[in-house]
C-alpha cells in the first residue's frame, strides 16, 4: 500500500521497483490523496489498484489504504511511500520476517537516504532514523515501525485500525500506528530489511522543522489519549507474564 499526493514521478519510480519483486505482491494499492498531477495515469499505466482519498493527510490516506486491504482479504498489509525503492527481495524479506513470528506481528526495518548530499544522507541515517528507533523504541518499550519500510498482519490492523488517529493533517501514521499496539502485539525488527528512501526531508531547516513538529503533535494526541508510562508499565507486565 503506498499513499501518494502529487508524487507522481516517484510514484512511477517505485511501482517499477515493486514490478520487480522476486516474490510478487499479491495487489498493490496506491491511495491518492486528491493528487492534481499525473498520478491516475501513472497508476492505469503500472496496472495498479488506485483508490481516492480526499481527506487532506497521510495518517488518514494510510488508514484508508489499510482498510481497503483489510477488506478485500490481505493476509499481509505491506507499507511504502511514493519516494521508497524497494529492492528485489523486499516483499519476500517481509513475508519471511513476519512468517512464524504470530498472528499479532509486525516487522520493519532502516532506511537508506538517496538523492542529498552524503553527508546529509548519513546524518539522516544515523541521527534522524536512529534517534526515531532508539529514544522513541525506549518510549514506547519496543521497536517501533518505520512508515517507508513496515509491514503487519492483517490481524493486528483489524485490532487498532478503528482507533487510529484519522481527523488531522499534523500526524505521523506509522508513530501513531507504533503507540496503539497493545503488548501482545510484537514488532520484528530486520536490520536487512532496508530501504532507500528520498532525502527531501532534510533539503532545508524549515522540512525538517515541519516532521518534527509532527511528531510533537502525535505524541501530545497520543500521551493525552494513554499516558507514556502507563503504556510502558503495562507492557512490561505482560513481558514478565509471558516469561520474556
């Protein structure tokens, strides 16, 4: 599933990259967030599935997304973005990671930065995506998935697709997805499982500016809803419950 809006030339760049997969995809859904370029042709072209989704945001363009995957029976729901390139072995890397790890589990992976400067791509790499895995993984007392690079299984979307945060535009899907899972949720980390993703994000202060703000703003949603370390309590409860 991959939510795009006016993406179109990266669209294209990653559906090929998917066209590829030494294991297939089973369906490939793109869901449009209103885009005004050429993305419906893109899509028509790489004969995919195109779904619209007209409320403004990627938190509910993802949602609606996993729905629609959920309903036409995925056993596996597969998330990228537009400007992801997935390698060959991207989808079978998937379904081996969450083969045998539960009905309730997730698996996700690093990210790769192309298109910047190196320097830029490292320090994305190592402080932005590492600091995103290690001080929120501490936060929330598991690894949490990365939105370019995760996959669960259906079962779990089933769980807390219902409760996710669908009504703003200021909120990150895949923190938002990480803080909802209950402790008898589990989160595969692959560190193989890499994908090369775009540095935009980091082409000036004020992009980078905006996702962290994001990120505040989901965090506040998310602590006002359950408060950090009661989450954190609860979990480590179960952990100690099931021997772990």
């Amino acid at each position: 599933m991959i939510p795009s809006r006016d993406d179109a030339p990266m669209l294209e760049a990653c559906l090929a990259c998917l066209a590829a997969q030494s294991r297939p995809a089973d369906q490939v859904i793109v869901v449009d967030n209103a885009s005004t370029d050429t993305t419906a042709g893109v899509c028509a072209a790489a004969g995919v599935l195109r779904i619209f989704s007209a409320q403004p945001g990627i938190a509910p363009t993802s949602a609606h997304g996993f729905d629609e995957a959920g309903m036409a029976g995925a056993d596996i729901l597969a998330r990228l973005d537009a400007d992801s390139r997935p390698p060959a072995d991207w989808l079978a890397r998937v379904e081996a990671g969450l083969s045998g790890a539960g009905p309730l589990s997730l698996v996700t992976g690093p990210g790769e930065y192309y298109g910047g400067h190196k320097v830029v791509c490292w320090l994305g790499r190592t402080l932005y995506l590492g600091g995103y895995f290690h001080v929120v993984g501490f936060l929330l007392g598991h690894t949490p998935v990365f939105g370019s690079n995760f996959a669960m299984t259906a079962d779990v979307w089933e769980r807390i697709g219902p409760g996710v945060l669908r009504g703003s535009t200021l909120v990150h899907d895949d923190l938002d997805i990480s803080y909802r899972l209950r402790p008898d949720m589990h989160v595969v980390f692959d560190p193989l499982l890499r994908m090369p993703v775009s540095a935009r994000p980091f082409r000036s202060w004020g992009t980078l500016g905006q996702r962290l703000a994001k990120a505040w703003d989901t965090f506040r949603w998310e602590f006002q809803a359950e408060p950090p370390l009661r989450r954190r309590r609860e979990r480590r409860r179960w952990d100690r419950e099931q021997g772990r």
